[in-house]
C-alpha cells in the first residue's frame, strides 16, 4: 500500500521501510509457546495463539518491525506483554484447528472498540525454501528488532532466529478487520502469502534508543 496511507499510524521518529515503492503490511497468525529463561512455563501463559498486524521501519538505519496490534488468547500474557514490551496487546477470543496441512483460524478481540477479527483458512501449497539473499521473502522475514515509541523514546528489543523454512501458501479469508480496527484500510486480496510450520526464537528485553 502506499505510504502515505499508513504514515499517519507510525509514530514519526521512525522512518517507513518502503519495497518496490510501497509499504508493506503483514498479518501473521501462528502459535506461541513461551518459555521464560531460566524459569518453568507458566500455566496459562505459555502456549496459547497470537496474531499480529505490522509494518516495516527504520529507526536511524536499524531495520525492524513496528506492530499496530498484537491479539492474544492468553489474557496473562497480554498484561505481561504489555508490562514487559509496552506493546499493543489485546484479549481475543481464539480457535486454531488443524485439518491435515490446512489451518482454520479464528479470533475475535474481546474488547469493545472497533471490531478486530480475522476467520481464515490457509495451507502450504509448496516445498520449504530458505529466501535467497536480497529477495523480499528475505527482506520480510529477516526482521530481527521490534520497536516501541512511548513517552520514554524509541525502544527497541533484539530478536534473534535462524532464517525462515518458508513455503508458499492458499488462503480462504472469510473476515478481516484487523486493519479497520488500527485506522487502516486493507483492500483486496493478500499480495503474498507465505507459510511457516515452525520457528524458535529468542528475544530480549527492550531498551532505549537514541
């Protein structure tokens, strides 16, 4: 989509990162297992669904992602999330079943603003493929720092992950408000769809950027 369209949502000490002249929005639902250092899981927090809406930034040359929202089916995760990372968080109401390789997702944020729901159905449709240096499943997937702007400054927090087993994917998206309910309008059918069965990563805990 084109930048200006989304600028206005993106705090303005970070610059858009543009790909073939437009800025990218992605939504990504997948599962989350988290396990805290050093520290046994903790029940009702450690394995439940998410789905995020971002975006693509700058902040002085680092690259990274900037989310408009993070739903989660966990409501200790998403008090913890926003304490720990000053992120978005929202509780949803989530279901992820599996049908041989086909995923049927649905969530439904639970709070009462604008609505925010995505009922969809996706697979794979190819074999796993590492992106080649310089493409834009790279220049999607090999995002490794988040940033947070607040009353603090920007934040940002390290991820770190080797690179994505992608494969190319199908979806049947019945509902998608996502971007309505973050000021953005989401037109038309996903440009590029791509498809993960699993990745571990690790992050850190955010600091200040100057």
């Amino acid at each position: 989509m084109r930048a200006a369209e989304i600028r206005p949502r993106v705090p303005a000490e970070l610059e858009l990162d543009e790909r073939e002249g437009y800025a990218w929005v992605a939504v990504t639902p997948f599962w989350m297992t988290v396990r805290p250092r050093g520290l046994p899981p903790i029940p009702g927090a450690s394995v439940f669904p998410e789905l995020n809406l971002r975006t693509y930034v700058r902040f002085r040359d680092s690259p990274g992602v900037f989310f408009f929202s993070l739903d989660a089916g966990s409501l200790l995760a998403v008090l913890g999330a926003r304490l720990a990372f000053g992120l978005p968080y929202f509780w949803a109401r989530m279901t992820v079943e599996n049908s041989g390789d086909a995923v049927h997702y649905r969530s439904r944020r639970r709070s009462s603003g604008r609505p925010a729901e995505l009922r969809a159905r996706y697979a794979p449709v190819g074999p796993v493929f590492r992106a080649p240096p310089g493409s834009l499943e790279d220049w999607l997937t090999s995002r490794y720092r988040l940033f947070t702007v607040g009353s603090g400054g920007v934040r940002a927090a390290e991820i770190d992950h080797e690179p994505w087993p992608l494969q190319r994917a199908a979806a049947e998206i019945k509902a998608n408000t996502l971007g309505e309910a973050a000021g953005i309008a989401l037109l038309g059918p996903p440009p590029h769809l791509l498809f993960s069965h699993r990745l571990d990563v690790r992050i850190w805990p955010p600091s200040r950027r100057r």
